[in-house]
C-alpha cells in the first residue's frame, strides 16, 4: 500500500512540474512586479485604493457580474429542473444542445450575438416587421448586450452543474411529500428547492468568481463602455505600459478570489455539495 | 500603442486583398515590406548577426517567404540579409532587451511617440543623418529618435444615405444630432480622439496642444450615449457596413475601403483630418550598428512608398511621391495639397509626456 501511494504520488510529479513552471511562476512572477514596480514596497496597492478610477471599474464588474449571476443561476435551474422531469431520449437531445455552445469560440458566440442584437440585426428585424416596435432598440453595445452575452456563455457550466446535482436527488422524498398531501407548488418550495440548495450555491459561486474575470465578452458587446476588470488590466499590460497597476490589480483579484471561494467553501451548503452521496 | 494598432490593421487590410485576388502574393509582401511589416514569426530566427539587419514589427499577418522578397532588393544593395521578427517592439520589451544587454533587433516600426519615449529612457540611438538621407522627409518626420517611413489620418466618414446626401463640412457636425440623427463611432484608443472633439468645440489648431482635457470631456459627455467605441479598423468598416452608425472618426485606410465597397454610400472628408506618423527607432546596442541606417534609408524610396499607397492607402513620408502619383492615388493620401488643407499634426511630443495619464483618464471616462 505504501509502495502504490509513492507510485501514485510519483504519476503526478510531471503534471505538477507543468503547472508550477507554466502556471504558479508566473503568477509569482505578477506578485513580484506588484511590489517591485517601479520600486520595491507595497506604493501600488496603496495607489490602487486610491486611484477612483479603478474603483469605479470594481463597481462595474461587481454590477455585471452579480446581474449575470442571478440571471444565469435562475435560468439554468429551470432548464436543469426540465432535463431531470425529461424522458431518456429527450434528456440525451437536451443535454447534448446544452453543450453545443462549449465547443463554439467565445470570440464567435460574441460577434453570433452582436448579429442577432444590433440595431438591423435578427432581433430588431423581426420585432420590426411584426410591429411591435417602431425603431429598434438598443440592445447591444451596452450593459444590456454584455449581460446577455455572458449569461449565455455561463448557462451550459451552470446547468451541467445543476443537473448533476438535482439527479442525485432521491424522489421518494417527493412520493412522500405527496402521498403526505402536498400540493406541486409546496413539493417545489419546500423539498425540491431546499435539497437543491448545495447545486444552486456551487452554480453560484462558480458563475460569479467566473464573471469576475470576463474580458472578451464585455470588450466585444459593451463597446468600450462596459469596462471590466480583465479589460483593464489588459489594456494597462498592453497598451500603457502601466505595469505596476496592472500587477497589482491581478494580485488583488486573485487573492479576492481566493477569499471568496474559501470562505464559500466552509458554508454548510457547499460542503454538502462536495460530499460523496450514496449511489442508487 | 496607437501605430501598433495601425500598423496591424494595414496588414490585414493587404492579407484581405490578397485573399479576395485584388493584389498578387508578390505585391503583398512587397506591402509589408514597406510597412516594416512581416509574417514569418519564427522566435529563433531573430538571432544578433552583423551580417543581417533584424527588422522588429507587429507581424501576425502574412506568409513566411517575405523575408526572402522584402530582403532581397536590399541584400543585392548591400550584400546584407533582411530577417523579420514579428514579434512586436513594445516598448517594455525594448527596455528590458537594451537593459540586459541582449538586443536582437537593428530597426523597429514603433512609431514617432514610442521613438521619443525610448529615447527619452537613453534606449535608442540617435537617427545617423550622416547615412539616412534627411531631406527625404518633411522636417517633423525626421526626429531625433525615429524616422517616419510612412503616415496615416484619421478622419470623418459618413453614410451619406442616411444624411439623405448632406455632407459633413468639420468635426462640428460630428455632434450635431438634429442636423445628423444616428449613432457615431470613435475610437477608444485616445490618440487623435481629444483633438477633433476640441476643434468641434471652436479650438483652433494652432491652440490645441497642450490639449484641454476638462473640456474635451464636457463636449463628449452628452454624446456619450450616442458613441460605440471602437478599438481595431476592421470594426469601424463592419459599424458603417451594419448600418450602426451614420457617421464617426476612423482611419483614411478603412474610409476608403468603405468608399470602394459603395461609392455612393460610403464617404469621408478631409477637413480637419489629424495626421500621424510612423517610425523606425534603433534600440542601443543594435546588432548590425550603423549598417540598419542603410536599410532605413532604403525604406525612404518613393518607388516602395507608392505601392504601399496603391496597396494599402498608408501615405508616403517621401513627397517625392507625391509626383508619381496618378490622380486616383493623389485622391486616397492624406499628404496629398489638398487633402492637408485643414489638416493638424498630432504632437507626438506632447502624446510622449501624456499618453498614459490621458489614455487611463479617458477609459474612465467614457465607461463611467
């Protein structure tokens, strides 16, 4: 047994070089800049809490990223809740349409929507010519264009982490419920939801600590007007050379990340989410 | 920085051409040439030899062979081989090269307000004037630091279906939303933004610089609504093409590629266009030394500058050329009498003390 665990260990010496040579120094490498940059000591992070600009850019993410997760967490639920209550061939057909969008590039998906939502596009087209609207509507390059993109980006990681966990309950509990006399609506409120509750935590904090981290999207549907933390970051590295709010900017989202996730982590709900369930 | 931005939108206008058979593979690479532009992105190849000169550019576009059609005129020349690194000359990337005393690059395509950064930092050498021939170019494009090879304007292009015919007379009109109805476009990257905004506004050229930031913003504010900003040339064609916006400030290139595509739709103006320059900087301790100013001085030649004009609408910096010019190419350059008429310099001077406070300053403001 001890041989089979240093074996064990030993499979994964490759895997781990790759990740600390290509990921973790790096990423060191970052926290080094942010306290280097242009000269050593912790100026920058005190610049950052400083500098008003970036406070509004944290604002606009917060805003999209917690729109996009309301939004896609409730949406998804709903399509999950319809795929478990599906037949075996119709949840295959389902679950397959639900993945199709991981293998289309985020870059297509955004010029897809920006066909479907500008002013001439497919959308406007149509509410047009039935006459429901008389001049089209501003639906992209906006607040309003990002959120859409990403919530449709983030729903297939949502609904598959949602599904997983509504099949893992065990519908006895809902024979019981009925057979004790409960309506449909009081069998959703009070036992399918409530046992859903460790999906719809993980689903949540996987699509907000996501959203926090969005750059193609917002860059491409908000029209420079939508101004995401990534973005900002990118455009520091790249195009002014500012270096030392760059790297500290990242440091600072990486390690409001990291709190976010541990302390999400240590909540009843997810942990439950984590535990081993007993196979039916 | 901004030239990057352009530089990289040249070569896809040409890769676009040459894909739609308008322009032959030979042509194209002679284009990119005259860009300082090139395809082959081989790490490796870039390596210090004094018998080559290591041309650095923005690359990506293009095809591998043009090492070999671009270098070839000047290797008869010279005797000296022409490599092409495209990995792009970024001035960070500069500094930490010339710092650690590892340069690899004898001549980058930076532009006018990166060659005066990097010289303002003691990391390029000075122009030679002794090798480069400084009567080539007018006064302003011939610095220090950087010698310009080639020029760009950015100015007002409008719909004119949707104006129903009434052409724009200035930037003025850019913000007249009862006389233009529709959404505009301007671009996100803050080089020739804040001039135009403020010659809307009654600024004289001659006062623009330094330029007033607080009133810029107060003009664009109301607008902002109506503004998509752009960030790369192809985009600002597809805005126009979509029927997006009706009019907006964009590269001459990408207006006359409009125009081509719907003569009678598709318009811009010259009034008030804002020209800006590129050019060639040589990062210290340059591999090849003094023997790059002879490649620069080649770059000069109004033969290649012409087909550049005739391939991708970028302006000579040779007026020299301006005489080989047939009435069709006179019409599409910005350097062309008439068409500089109204016509301001951006001060790169001024962009190489201010760009990154006014860059920053503006993403702010036109997200918040």
């Amino acid at each position: 047994m001890r041989n089979f665990k240093r074996t064990a260990l030993l499979l994964t010496l490759p895997a781990s070089l790759v990740a600390i040579c290509l990921y973790a120094a790096p990423i060191l490498q970052v926290l080094a800049l942010s306290v280097t940059e242009p000269k050593p000591g912790l100026a920058n992070y005190q610049n950052l809490f400083a500098n008003a600009a970036v406070g509004r850019v944290v604002v606009t993410t917060l805003k999209v990223s917690i729109m996009t997760t309301v939004l896609t967490v409730v949406a998804s639920y709903i399509v999950a809740f319809a795929i478990i209550h599906m037949s075996a061939g119709l949840r295959r057909v389902s679950l397959f349409l639900v993945l199709v969008p991981f293998w289309i590039s985020v870059l297509v998906r955004a010029f897809s929507w920006i066909t479907i939502l500008r002013r001439r596009g497919v959308l406007n087209g149509a509410l047009m010519e039935t006459g429901v609207i008389s001049s089209p509507l501003d639906l992209v390059y906006n607040l309003l264009g990002v959120t859409i993109g990403m919530v449709h980006y983030m729903m297939p990681f949502a609904i598959l982490l949602l599904y997983a966990n509504l099949s893992d309950i065990d519908r006895r509990i809902m024979q019981a419920a009925r057979s004790l006399g409960a309506r449909p609506a009081t069998i959703f409120w009070r036992v399918w939801l409530p046992l859903s509750l460790p999906g719809l935590a993980l689903a949540t904090l996987f699509v907000f600590v996501f959203s926090l981290g969005f750059l193609v999207t917002p860059a491409l549907l908000g029209a420079g007007k939508t101004l995401m933390i990534a973005e900002y970051i990118s455009v520091q590295i790249s195009s002014t050379s500012r270096w030392d709010l760059a790297t500290s900017l990242s440091t600072m989202l990486l390690l409001v990340v990291g709190i976010i996730v541990f302390a999400a982590m240590r909540s009843p709900a997810l942990r439950a989410a984590f535990v081993a369930r007993p196979q039916q | 920085m901004t030239i990057s931005h352009f530089a990289q939108d040249a070569a896809q206008i040409a890769l676009d051409k040459l894909n739609r058979g308008e322009i032959d593979r030979r042509s194209f690479l002679t284009a990119l040439g005259g860009l300082g532009l090139v395809a082959a992105f081989k790490p490796g190849v870039a390596m210090a030899d004094a018998s080559e000169i290591v041309v650095c550019n923005w690359g990506g576009a293009a095809a591998d062979a043009f090492a070999k059609a671009y270098g070839d005129p000047f290797t008869k020349k010279s005797g000296m081989k022409v490599v092409i690194d495209g990995a792009g000359p970024a001035v960070g990337t500069i500094r930490a090269m010339v710092e650690s005393g590892k340069v690899i690059w004898d001549a980058t395509d930076g532009g006018m307000i990166d060659s005066l950064t990097l010289g303002k930092g003691n990391l390029v050498e000075k122009i030679d004037y002794s090798i480069v021939d400084k009567s080539q170019v007018p006064e302003a494009f011939a610095g220090e630091y950087g010698i310009s090879n080639y020029v760009y304007s950015n100015v007002l292009a409008y719909d004119a279906e949707a104006t129903k015919g009434v052409a724009p007379t200035g930037w003025a009109d850019f913000f007249d939303t009862a006389k233009f109805p529709g959404k505009r476009t301007m671009c996100k990257w803050i080089q020739g933004q804040l001039e135009f905004v403020l010659m809307a506004d009654g600024v004289k050229p001659a006062d623009l610089y330094p330029l007033d930031v607080d009133r810029a913003f107060k003009k664009l504010k109301p607008m902002l609504g109506d503004i998509i900003f752009w960030e790369g040339g192809a985009q600002t064609q597809q805005l126009f093409r979509e029927g997006e916006v009706v009019m907006g400030n964009i590269w001459h290139t990408r207006a006359n590629l409009l125009n081509k595509e719907k003569p009678d739709q598709f318009k811009w103006i010259w009034e008030q266009n804002i020209l800006s320059a590129s050019a060639w900087s040589v990062p210290k301790g340059n591999p090849a030394g003094k023997k790059v100013f002879e490649f620069i001085n080649s770059t000069l030649d109004p033969a290649g500058q012409l087909v550049l004009l005739q391939l991708m609408g970028n302006g000579p910096s040779n007026p020299k050329t301006l005489a080989l010019m047939s009435p069709q190419d006179a019409a599409v350059n910005p350097t062309t009498k008439e068409n500089a008429a109204s016509q301001i310099m951006l001060n790169p001077a001024y962009y190489a003390e201010h760009e990154t406070e006014l860059q920053n300053k503006y993403l702010d403001f036109i997200s918040s």
